[in-house]
C-alpha cells in the first residue's frame, strides 16, 4: 500500500490519494463556507471591554473568483496561511483583534 500511495518513495502520503483509496465513495470536498467563531478573553481587545465570541462566515474561495476583500486584519492572514484565497464576513461591524 505504501509504494502505491508514495510511488516516488518520498516518504510522502497526500491526503487526496489516502482518502481515495480507503474512503472512496465519500465525498472529500472542501465546502464553499463554513461557520468561524472567535473568542478574544483580553478585556481590553474586546469592543467596549466586553469579552464575548465574534460569529462569522468564511467564504473559501478559488483563486480564479473573484474576490471580495472583507479586511485584512491578523485574524484573516492566519486562516490565510491554511485557506489561501479566504474571506471572512463578520456578525459584527468591528472584526475582532488577536492581541
């Protein structure tokens, strides 16, 4: 199974070909939008001081869409570094802070 999954012998199993091959009749595609929730505990980076989770939607989007360019705030680029072509809607008009 090895040599089937890693025919170069990299030592390197995709995710794509590993689910194929033993899940075969499930559909392994990456949703267009799901939902994302952010909790902030610091007082003060919260909106008026008040702690509480932030609700959104996160639009995963190909790189031949066409953008929508929500922000470009640090919470943004860290989900950038696993959904590249992401954008984020928040609930609220503030989007919320990392630090």
């Amino acid at each position: 199974m090895k040599s089937k999954l890693d025919p170069e012998g990299l030592g390197i199993i995709l995710l794509g070909q590993f689910l194929q091959e033993f899940f075969p009749d499930q559909d392994s595609v990456i949703p267009d939008s799901f939902p994302v929730y952010h909790y902030n505990g610091l007082k003060q980076s919260n909106h008026n001081e008040k702690v509480s989770y932030v609700e959104g939607t996160a639009l995963v989007m190909g790189f031949e869409d066409p953008m929508v360019r929500t922000d470009d705030t640090p919470v943004k680029r860290c989900l950038q570094t696993k959904w590249p072509y992401i954008e984020l809607l928040w609930t609220t008009e503030r989007s919320p802070s990392l630090n």
